[in-house]
C-alpha cells in the first residue's frame, strides 16, 4: 500500500504542477497582450511593463523628440516620421513579445 500512496501523491504534485503551469501562462498571455496595446497607446509604456526597460525607455525618448520637434519645428512632417517610427517600434516589440 505504501507505493499506492507514493504513487498518488506523486500525480497529485504532477496535477498540482500543471494547475500552476496553466496559471502562470494564462497571465503571462495577458502580461504580454497588454503590453502590446500598451505600446499602441504609448509606445514604450507596455515595453516597461513587460520588463523590456532599456528599449522602452528609448521608445519614450523618441516621443518626446517628436513632441519637441513638433513645437520647434515648424511644419508636422518631423513629428509624424518620429511618431511613426516609435509607434511601429512599440507594435513589434509587443508582437515580439506574444510570440516569446
């Protein structure tokens, strides 16, 4: 009898194991999802959240070029191309990190 109960406790632990698995993939997807529309909000915000700190910090610097830019520089042509680039920088580094 004392294997039977090795036994069990053994498929409990495994069981168990799995439950916490399922558990911490569950909110990684949810970790990463909202970090990708995070980043289409705010590219470099959901960058920080997902522990990717060094690019999303210069994800935000480039936002803030782009409004100075948009301030000093007369025209919108400036802004929108450093827009654009943070924002497409933002969406694949969340995109990298769904498939990661």
């Amino acid at each position: 009898m004392a294997r039977k109960t090795k036994r069990k406790t053994i498929k409990r632990k495994s069981s168990q194991e799995k439950n916490l698995r399922n558990k911490f993939q569950f909110w990684h997807l949810v970790l990463t999802i909202s970090a990708l529309v995070l980043n289409i909000l705010l590219p470099g915000l959901g960058s920080i959240i997902a522990g990717r700190i060094k690019t999303g910090i210069y994800q935000l610097v480039l936002i803030a070029l782009a409004l100075i830019a948009a301030i000093f520089i007369p025209g919108w042509i400036v802004f929108c191309i450093l827009w654009a680039i943070a924002w497409i920088w933002g969406i694949v580094t969340g995109v990298q990190l769904i498939k990661s």
